[in-house]
C-alpha cells in the first residue's frame, strides 16, 4: 500500500461478527535441511560472497521527566518491531545520571523501545530506527482504582499483589529485569487497591496470592475494577551451585512450554537460600529458567496442575564454550551464524536464552559460543547462499572448551533475488522464507534475512517447486512460486497502510474496549512479489513454537478501541476484505460486513453498532448447569449453510475434537 496518499473515509452501519484471530507462530530460527538431503544434486551456482563484517549500530537517546530533568536509572528495552512472527527477548540498558542510554542494536531496521522508571508512566515507541539520538519524555500517567474479592464468598481479598501490564507492550519480548513491564500494589483489608503511574491505554489486571489468582483484561485508567480471585496455582524453585550450595541473586523466569500458551510469570530473584516462589500462577508445563552472571544458565520442564504446588531444583554449573569454524568449497572460510537448535535430545533451548545461545562467525568462519551449560546440543549453521548444516556437541561437566571442528556448508540450489520499497530503495534484515510447494511433509524448506541492499540468497535447495514469503517491519507481506535454482527473484514491498476509525453505539456514543478485525484473503501469486495474506503468514506457522503475540504498538490487521471510542490497525494490502468487531473478552460479537480497502496509505473506517442483539444461556443438557466459555455462532437462515453452521456451533464446544473438520 502507500503509493498514493490519500483518505479514504468508509461508514459501516452494520452489525459485526467475531472472527477468531489466527496468530502467526514463529518460524524456526534457522532452516534445518539435513546434511543428508544435500545429495544427489544438479550442479549448483557459487555461493555469494561473504557479507563484510557489519558495522556497530547503536540506538541512543535521553529520558527525561515531567519536569525536563534527566531520568537516572530508568530500563530502556529494545527489540526488533516485527508485524509478524515471534519477538527475539529485548536487549536492556540503564540511564546514567545525565538521562543518557546506548542500545547496540543487530540491524538497521526499526526497533520498538520501552521505556519505565518508578513512578512514571512508561513510554512505548512502536517503531525508532538507529541513527540520530531521541528523547523520550515520560509523564506522571494515570490510575486505576478497585477491588479484589473471594471468588467463593465475595468477600474482600486482603493481601493480594494487583499487578498492571499495558496490553500494548503483550508483544514485548521477554526482559530480564525483575518487574519489568508491570506496576503493582497490594490490597489492603477491605481488598481495595491503587494503581499509579499508568501508561495510556487499556491494561490487563493479575490478581495473585497465595493459593489465589484472577484477572481482568482491557481495563483503561481512570476506571474502577472489581476482580475476583479463585484457587490457583504455585511453583517453588531453589537454585544451587555446582557444590550444592545456593545460590543468591539469581534471576528466574517462567516459560510457557506449550503452543498457544500465555505469556509466562515475572522474573523474580533468588533469596540467600537460593529460593524463589511464585504464587497464582495458571496451570501447564512451563519452562523454569534461571541465569546468575558467575555461572552457564539452567533450565528444568515442570507441570504446574490446577489448585496445586510444584516444585523445581536448578543447579548451576561453571560456564563452558564450543568452539569451530564454518567452511564451504575448497575449504574457505565462510561468514554465516551458528545456534543452538536442540538441547539434550530434541527439544529447543528456552526462548528466553536464544540470544545467548547463538553467535555470527568471525571473518576466518570461526565462531565461540560462550556460557553454554554441561548438555548434549545439535547446533545449526547457516549462511547466506548455503544450505543449513547441523553439527552434534557434547559439553561435560569438567570439559570447559568443546571444539566442533570445521562445519563444511554445501551450496546445493539457491534462490536469490533482492527485497525493496515501491520506490525502488532496498529493504535490509527483511525475513525471507522457502518451503517446497506444494508440500511435501518434509522438511524441505530455509529462511534468512536479506542484506543492507535488500539481497538475499537461500541455498541447500533442491530442484523443484518452493513458495518464497517475505516480510519486513513496517511493510506488508509477499510471496511467489519458483523453480529452484532461481535468479532474480525480486520482491517490492509496500509500506503497511494505516486504518483508524471510531466504534459508536446506535446512539452515536463512543464505545471503548471494542475489539476490531480487518481480514484480506490472499491474491493470487505473480511475478514482483505478489500479495501473502493469510496464507503468507501460515509460512512462518510450521516450527511448533508457541503462538507469537501481538507486536507492540499498531497491530497487524487487529486494534481495540481506545476511551474515545477511536481505533488503529496496520493493513498489510489493498482489496477486497472483511471487518468484523467483538467485545474485548468476545463474550460479545457482531455480524461481519465485507469492505474495499483502497489502496491509501491512510484511510479511515467509522463503526456504529446496531441496538439489536441475541442473548441466552447456555447449560448442560444432562445436569441443567451453566456453561462458561463456549464459542456461540449465529448466522441468518440459508439452507445451502445449515450443516456448516451447525458444525460451527458444534466445535466451538469442543475446539481441539472438530476444529479440523471446519470448512
């Protein structure tokens, strides 16, 4: 979108169905071609030359307060702004004494920063790009007042931490700062509590304590909340060293083990007994991750059951190292990127530590991964024009220096070609993507990011058909089919238009927490990159990691309502589509309506919700008792859809039986 700038004002009167929102998963971190599938092979193209050596880019900048003057120690958090996909755990810094921070950031590309200190409202800016330094004003922010209650007896709860996350920061990676993107207080003996310092917009509420959880989403500052807290769930972990003593001051996070899984607890801090607690926690398998600066990290799987208590002992070990070095034809050096792709089997290192896990090569192909824990590990190598190259590792508890060898990367097919804006400008670190096309079940299939002038080239292919996606921040998404090998597989990506609107009700009153979604169904594919929709972003779906959350700032495609009723999403493309509108908690839904999204960097699309509605109770037909969190569809009479509507309303009750079977 974007080529021409102008608004477009659309009206919907309508009323608007809830259509669920299908997360895009993270792709795998590297492409995981076996070295065995490099053979037999057509005779392949020389590789790309080695990209040189990156210069260091940093994103710096001041905070300030309400007042003007220097903010000292307050968490600057910085990480990639991606549409699409999982975020990589931000990288950290502290203000000095002048307000002043540094960020040495991987890429050119625009970088979503946060910005918090005590008793100021944080800061988010979706979309900063290195280069000139910024400065970022916070401000005292707002407030939400309420009450917590005995889910049981509705009694007040006294004693219970209220914490406050600003719904915009959901797609901020993980931040190893112990309260990190929260601001808390705790109830006093008439369960009542207070917020301070909040940021604008709507804010999810977790009520915990011992024994106890609840929460409430999409509340705004200045509303009251009241939240009811029932039987929960806890985790008790110690953290000792390679003596068996414990361990102090370690941090200790909780990640969600399981696809489609919440966002995981706050980090907390182990005590002079090496001890930490967490309290009202949702049952599941989590990961239990723990870090301390003098030793490897660890981490441990438990299964946390409802109303229960689980436990968890992590040992620290010494830090060791893996060493070696990436080769290709004739024993030259390559410049490429190693990872961790399995720990101890199969599974994949926590998401958490996959920054430290993972490393570029030096300019002679030799790489150090620093701080790995004792541990059998499959490492992945990558590099520009190569296919993907697994090696085996094992790292003994005494050993503290594990040398690989040479990794040898073999050209096989590639697919190059360059990604650029409309106006011809190259796009850097865009994330490209190749998978066999059609499917084969197998695991056919790379990904990398193209260079600082757009190009990118994916090696270790065979001949045959692949589907090639790309995405970048700020752009929207495309994709083509090629035979490999391939030259000049060029993309153009336009800028992600920009939708907003109001939500009012039939009396033309603005309507907060109102949960909007645009929908373009994919174009066909064609020459210079044609659009991806959702099929595009199914791509990045197949490597079984948990369902990414929203990015930070304006979403892709989704927005909920602020307090004046007004709205903005990102719109990847122009076309035909559908709006649909829902409550923030979907206990609400509405009809959807399809729309023409012109082809505008901006357009503007008003929503006023009709008076009438559909209401009732949902009980069990044996025992006559209510029902809580079952998918309701109503649709207007059509015989030709009578059985899809009626198997709709049959797997919404039961989801993981007969999602498979919807059309």
């Amino acid at each position: 979108m974007g080529r021409s700038r102008r608004v477009a004002p659309l009206l919907y009167v309508s009323a608007l169905a809830a259509v669920a929102a299908a997360w895009a998963g993270e792709p795998r971190a590297e492409a995981q071609t076996p070295a065995a599938v490099s053979s037999p092979r057509a005779p392949a193209p020389s590789p790309s030359p080695s990209r040189p050596p990156a210069a260091v880019l940093v994103l710096e900048g001041t905070v300030v307060g309400p007042d003007g003057k220097p903010v000292v120690g307050a968490l600057v958090s910085v990480q990639a702004a991606l549409l699409y996909g999982y975020p990589e755990p931000a990288v950290t810094a502290r203000t000095d004494a002048a307000g002043r921070f540094r960020v040495p950031v991987k890429t050119a590309a625009a970088q979503t920063v946060r910005v918090e200190a005590p008793g100021l409202a944080a800061r988010l800016l979706p979309r900063v790009r290195p280069g000139e330094p910024v400065r970022i004003a916070l401000d005292k922010g707002g407030s939400i007042e309420g009450v917590v209650r005995d889910g049981t007896t509705g009694e007040p709860a006294a004693a219970i931490t209220v914490e406050a996350r600003q719904e915009a920061t959901r797609g901020v990676g993980m931040v190893w700062e112990p309260g990190a993107g929260l601001v808390r207080a705790t109830t006093d003996a008439q369960g009542r509590f207070r917020l301070d310092g909040l940021a604008a917009g709507l804010h999810t509420l977790a009520a915990r304590g011992r024994g106890v959880s609840g929460a409430r989403r999409g509340i705004g500052i200045g509303k009251r909340a009241e939240i009811y807290v029932f039987p929960g769930s806890g985790l008790h972990a110690t953290v000792s060293g390679p003596d068996g003593r414990a361990v102090a001051g370690a941090k200790v996070a909780l990640e969600n083990a399981t696809p489609f899984g919440g966002r995981s607890a706050d980090v907390q801090v182990s005590d002079a007994r090496g001890r930490i607690e967490f309290v009202g926690i949702d049952p599941g398998v989590y990961r239990v991750v723990a870090r301390h600066p003098d030793f490897a990290p660890a981490w441990t799987t438990v299964t946390v059951e409802r109303s229960g208590d689980a436990t968890a002992d992590l040992t620290l070990a010494p830090p060791a190292a893996i060493v070696g070095r990436l080769v290709g034809a004739e024993d030259r050096p390559v410049r490429g990127r190693v990872a961790v792709a399995e720990t101890d089997g199969a599974a994949p290192p926590p998401f958490s530590l996959a920054p430290t896990l993972a490393v570029e090569t030096a300019e002679d192909g030799r790489f150090r991964l620093d701080t790995v824990p004792p541990g059998s590990y499959v490492l992945s190598a990558t590099a520009p024009g190569y296919g993907a190259r697994r090696a085996e590792a094992v790292v003994g508890g005494t050993q503290r220096v594990t040398d690989v060898g040479d990794i040898t990367l073999e050209t096989g097919l590639v697919i190059r070609g360059h990604v650029r804006e409309a106006g011809g400008a190259p796009i850097a670190d865009a994330r490209v993507g190749v998978f066999r096309f059609p499917p084969t079940g197998g695991d056919d299939r790379a990904e990398g990011r193209s260079a600082a002038d757009g190009s990118f080239a994916l090696g270790g292919l065979r001949a045959g058909g692949y589907r090639v996606t790309v995405n970048a921040p700020g752009h929207g998404m495309a994709n083509r089919e090629v035979d490999a090998p391939a030259e000049g597989v060029d993309f153009v990506l336009d800028a992600a238009g920009s939708l907003t609107g109001m939500v009012v009700d039939e009396r033309g009153r603005p309507v907060e927490t109102i949960r909007v979604q645009a929908r373009v169904p994919p174009a066909p594919s064609g020459p210079g990159g044609a659009s991806g929709g959702q099929f595009g972003t199914m791509m990045f779906s197949m490597g079984g990691a948990p369902a990414a959350p929203a990015p930070a700032g304006p979403q892709r495609m989704t927005a909920v309502t602020r307090d004046d009723g007004s709205y903005e999403m990102l719109v990847d493309e122009p076309g035909k589509g559908t709006v649909s509108v829902s409550t923030f908690d979907g206990s609400a839904s509405y009809p959807s309506q399809p729309v023409e999204f012109p082809d505008a960097d901006t357009f503007t699309f008003d929503i006023a919700l009709p008076a009438a509605s559909i209401a009732g109770v949902v009980v069990d037909r044996e025992t006559d008792q209510p029902l809580a969190k079952v998918y309701v569809v109503a649709m207007p009479p059509n015989p030709e859809r009578t059985a899809r509507s009626r198997r709709a309303v049959l797997c919404a009750a039961e989801p993981v039986k007969c999602w498979s079977r919807l059309p």
